[in-house]
C-alpha cells in the first residue's frame, strides 16, 4: 500500500527535486528516462518473472550481514538475479520525505524503495541510471512496474544499454545452482563429490544415504559413516556424477534489447 498521506513530485522533466529545500535534495541524470535494476534471490518469484516489458536478467552474488548474540558480525552469500526495466520519467514520482540514501518512489500503483549514493551540504541523493532497489520488493510492485515501463525497442531508441554480465563469483554461482537443482533428487547411494580441500579418508567422493536437519547428510566410503555439511560439496561435479540437470549461471542470462532485429 503507498503512503499516499506523503506528497510527492513527478521526476520528468527536473534536474533535481528539492525535498527539504536548503537541506535535502533527490538530483536526476538528463535522460528522459530511468533504468532500474530489481533484485531478487533466487527462491522469490520475481527472480523469474517473465514480462515483455523486461529488458534483461543478469545472474548475480548477494551478500547479506548477519548479526551473533554478542553483536559481531558475519556475512553470507546467495545466489540471485538483477532484473532491468526502463521506465519514462513522466511516470516515476517521488515521494517527499527525507530518506538518506533510500528514497521512495511510485510508479503507477506501485512504490518501492531505491537505494543509492549521496552526500554533500546540503544533503543532495542521486537518482542515475542504472538504480539499485532493495532486495525482493512484492511482485504485484514490480508487475506494476513493468505495466507502464518501456519496451525494448523503445529502449534501444532511447539508447539503453545494460550492464555486461559480471564474471565475478562464476564458480559460486555455479555451484549454488547446482546444489539447488540437485540436493532434492538425490536418492541413497548416489555420489558426492566433495570440493578439492575436502576428503574423508584420502577420497574426495563418498556415497549419499540420507538427510539430516536439512543442512548436512550421511554419507558412506569404504564401510564408514560420515556426516557432510552441504557447504564442503562441489554440486557441479556431483549433479554431473549423477546425470541430473541443472541451470549454469548463463541460463539466467536474457537481453531483450540484443534479441531485436537489428
């Protein structure tokens, strides 16, 4: 639901948007447009929305800050998508609250929460393409989105170029994959291939036989039990090993604007 009790401003055809004036600014690039980029974790059903108004999906690492009981931190990496869309100005309006890095905008019926760079005094955001989004916004937004978002031959006459896909953390992905595509089809006395520091006595594959707590599984070598926490598994080998399928990073790869005609 948008706060609508909230004013706000439409961004075409401005420069910069004084929400505060003389203490917090929201500054736009000169495109007539704004390329977003919609983050999703795998498992959320955006990941694979599939709209013509989309102009490309890029596999990409999320990492997220946990933090213990005493207050220190560790981080964790999930696999995930990008999703870009272009939207004309005219439709984006902002919503005029200060927000430090998080503004609010709406797009049709829909509002979602970017997340960008500032600084200065006073306090001015930046709002240039391509704009990031918090992770996993509500799929009924991002539907809305797409309703009123340019399409990809509109897009490539305006000149929307998307990001190269990244080449960082291809093994991670890779493996995520894997593990997500396989760890359920597995059945006992299928093989595990453990990663290349992992070995249980001197082999580096052992034989599945059955789950525990979800996160680890029993496994067998040469008489001997042992338990493997999902973490030590190299899941590409191991789908490989035993003839299951699974998405490669580039599957989640989709340009639309490449795939017109020239």
């Amino acid at each position: 639901m948008m706060s609508t009790q909230i004013p706000e401003a439409v961004a075409g055809g401005r420069e910069a948007i004084d929400v505060v004036p003389g203490e917090y600014c929201v500054k736009l690039d000169e495109k007539p447009y704004i390329l977003f980029k919609f983050t999703f974790t795998l498992d959320r059903a955006g990941s694979g929305l599939k709209h013509p108004n989309v102009l490309g999906r890029l596999p990409c690492t999320l990492e997220f800050k946990h933090y213990r009981t005493g207050r220190s931190k560790f981080w964790s990496s999930r696999p995930g998508v990008d999703i870009f869309v272009a939207v004309d100005k005219m439709h984006i309006r902002l919503v005029l609250e200060k927000t430090w890095s998080y503004p609010k905008l709406r797009i049709g019926h829909g509002e979602f929460t970017a997340s960008v760079g500032g600084g200065g005094s006073p306090w001015a955001e930046l709002l240039s393409s391509p704009v990031s989004t918090l992770t996993n916004i509500k799929l009924a937004t991002l539907l809305e989105v797409c309703r009123l978002a340019m399409t990809p031959q509109q897009a490539k006459t305006a000149g929307v170029v998307l990001p190269a896909v990244e080449t960082n953390n291809t093994a991670f992905l890779a493996n995520a994959l894997a593990r997500m595509g396989s760890s359920k089809r597995l059945a006992p006395g299928n093989k595990i291939i453990l990663l290349p520091d992992v070995s249980f006595r001197n082999s580096q594959e052992v034989n599945f036989v059955s789950w525990r707590n979800g996160q680890k599984m029993v496994c067998s070598w040469d008489g001997f039990s042992v338990w493997i926490s999902l973490c030590r598994i190299d899941w590409v080998k191991t789908a490989q090993a035993n003839n299951i399928s699974v998405r490669t990073p580039t599957d989640l790869v989709y340009n639309g604007i490449e795939s017109l005609a020239a």
